[in-house]
C-alpha cells in the first residue's frame, strides 16, 4: 500500500464514525424529543470531535505535503533525511516559492536538524537567493552550521548543481 | 508530575468514549429509564464552565485571537487518541507479562 492512500488513522476514524452514527441514530428514534436523550447525542457528537480532527490533521499534513511536493520535485527519497547524512537526490522546480513561517521560525531558531522540512526549506531559501539549485547535492550542503553561516551571511551554499533541464 | 493529569484526562475521554458507544442502542431502543430533567443540568453547568475555564485560562496566558484558540483546541483534540492508547498500552503489556509470570509460578 502506497504511503498516500494508507489511513494512518484508522483507529480515530472508526470511532468518531461509530460516535457519530450513534448520535444520529438517537436523534432519529427520538421522537417524543426526550431532552435527555438528545443531550446524549449531542455529547456523542462532541466525544467523536476529537476523533475526527486528528483524521482532519491528517489530510491536512498530506495536502501540505503534496503542495510542497508541486514545487519541488525530488527523486530518491521523497523526504530527504538530513539527520542520517544521505546524499540526496534533489530537482529544482519553482524559483520563487515563499518561505513558510515555520521554515523562517526554524531558521531564527537554528533548529536545522530538527526540523523536518530543512531540505525543502533549503531549496526554498535558495530560490529566494535566485540559486540555480538542481541536480545532486550531497549530505554535508546540508550541515546545520553552514547552512546558518550560508543563511546568516547570504552567501551562496556550495553544492554540485546541474542545470534545470537535465532532469 | 503535570502531565500525569494529561494522560488520566484523555484516557478516560477514550474511555468514556467507548463506554457510551456501548451504551448508544439502550438509549435508541428506549431501555433506559429517563432521568428527570433536574439531573441533567450539573452536566450542561459542568460543560459551559470548563470551555469558559479554557478560554480564560488560555487568553491569560497566551496571546492569540479566537481562531487561533479554535485551531489551538482541534490540534490539542487530535492527539487524545494517541496518548490514551501511549497511556493504556505499557498497562495493558504489563498485565500481560503479569498473567504469564502467574501461569508460569502456577505451572
């Protein structure tokens, strides 16, 4: 099963459904409009909030996820991981992709290896700098100290780049 | 200690979860007698002064509009699965070495 159509959720979204259909199917059979027995639905469809919004967080990480992914395009790992040091394959679409506030954040903070996205983040920060950034980059680009010294200075990150079109 | 009353809490949300899932078809099938209606307000009382304990509580001590408080409510909302289930599995693992330590030692 592919990493996109997995429900990671399963568990969530199988109770909030079954605490939701049970409200439903009380406020359905009351109908001399028992104030107690709507009150009972009521709490069921409050119970099963929390059940739907970690399925809600979810989609919502992935819908992130597949508009980063409309802007970068990577081969290899779909997520390059920074911490194990992986040389990572990395194509280059977009030029001029905005930083989002958690990048500029972990930037301010120099939480570099911490963060998830400091691969995407890179590649967005280089697009700001006008970099061309396409081709294979290796792990050691990507060391949080001269990524702040790249950052802080504004100066160009070193890196084995290609052009845009030999992808 | 502070995040012991964390767990607890969102362990017996998951609990009373279930419980009441269990209790949903006796309530449709009307098998249960109907409380008198006096009995019902602590409940509706008890609801209203935790959202209004949370949004005091909370603007007090951080900075945010409504929709951030909402937004910060349905984050906070969404890992109550996943720390009921991280409180209920190392219990549930060790009742289970337990029982076996018990078969073995009867054994």
């Amino acid at each position: 099963m592919s990493h996109t159509t997995r429900i990671v959720t399963m568990p969530q979204m199988l109770l909030g459904t079954l605490l939701a259909a049970g409200a439903a199917t009380i406020f359905a059979v009351n109908v001399y409009r028992h104030l107690e027995a709507d009150l009972f639905a009521t709490i069921l469809l409050l119970q099963s909030l929390p059940f739907f919004s970690a399925v809600a967080l979810v989609w919502l990480e992935r819908l992130g996820d597949r508009k980063l992914k409309s802007r970068c395009c990577t081969s290899g790992n779909l997520r390059p991981n920074l911490k194990l040091g992986r040389p990572e394959r990395v194509v280059f679409q977009s030029r001029h992709a905005p930083l989002s506030t958690s990048t500029l954040t972990a930037v301010r903070l120099g939480m570099w290896n911490e963060f998830a996205y400091d691969a995407y983040a890179l590649i967005r920060l280089s697009s700001d700098n006008r970099q061309r950034l396409s081709g294979q980059f290796k792990a050691s680009c990507f060391k949080s100290r001269r990524l702040r010294e790249a950052l802080t200075r504004s100066v160009r990150i070193r890196c084995q780049t290609k052009p845009e079109n030999d992808k | 200690m502070g995040w012991l009353n964390w767990f607890v809490a969102e362990t017996i949300a998951v609990g009373a979860a279930l419980l009441n899932l269990i209790w949903v078809p006796f309530i449709a099938l009307d098998k249960v007698a109907v409380p008198d209606v006096l009995l019902t307000f602590p409940i509706i009382a008890a609801f209203f002064v935790t959202l209004v304990h949370f949004a005091c509580a909370y603007r007090m001590r951080v900075a945010v509009t409504y929709w951030q408080m909402l937004g910060a409510m349905i984050v906070f909302m969404s890992v109550q699965w996943t720390v009921a289930s991280a409180a209920f599995k190392p219990r549930l693992r060790q009742a289970k070495a337990s029982s076996i330590g018990h078969e073995k030692a009867a054994g």
